[in-house]
C-alpha cells in the first residue's frame, strides 16, 4: 500500500532553517508529481510546493517562494522540502501528499514545525 512517513520538523527561531523529509513506497515514486502542503491551526490545508517527476519542474506558493525549495531523490524514494529564513507565519502541520491516479490521494502523517522565538 501507498505510504508516506515525513519527519524532519522541529521547533526553530525565526530565521532558522530545517530540512524536511517524505520517503515514500508502494507505488512508483519515480512516475508521479509531489506536493507538500501545510495546514496552521484554525486554518485551511494550503499547497506549499510542487516538484515534477524529474525534479525539473518545482512551483512554489508566493509566500514561501525564495525561502523554500523542494527535490526529490528518486533512487531513495524520498521528496525534500528545505526552509530557510522561517517565518512565525510558517508554523503548521507540514505533510506529503501524492495523486496516484485511479488509485487516489494519499497524505502521510505529517511532521509540525514551529516557529518561535
């Protein structure tokens, strides 16, 4: 079965950084786009990043774009999401998310983070 396990979140002060991790398995993570999203408390899930299949294509959302950047290791199976200079704003539940076509979408437990000073 799908699965996707997140870790790498933390508490950080504001300007910090961390590196947060997706590793992924039953289905071909090769073949298929990556998402990570967030949601706050009190607050509505939100697309943070998307990369491509190859990892040449990557979107961000206006707010995190030049302090955020996602990659992929396909031969790990695993999708990244690097945060520098975090933001109190960017305190959240942060979790991967995959479409697997007729087989649907698929969420991990999520990692928070927590910004504070």
């Amino acid at each position: 079965q799908v699965q996707l396990v997140e870790s790498g979140g933390g508490l950080v002060q504001p300007g910090g950084s961390l590196r947060l991790s997706c590793a992924a398995s039953g289905f071909t993570f090769s073949s298929y786009v990556m998402n990570w999203y967030r949601q706050a408390p009190g607050k509505e899930r939100e697309l943070v990043a998307t990369i491509g299949t190859t990892g040449g294509i990557t979107n961000y959302r206006d707010s995190v774009k030049g302090r955020f950047t996602i990659s992929r290791d396909n031969a790990k199976n695993t999708v990244y999401l690097q945060m520098n200079s975090l933001k109190l704003e960017d305190t959240a539940l942060y979790c991967c998310h995959v479409y697997v076509g007729s087989r649907g979408n698929y969420w991990g437990q999520g990692t928070q983070v927590t910004v504070s000073s």
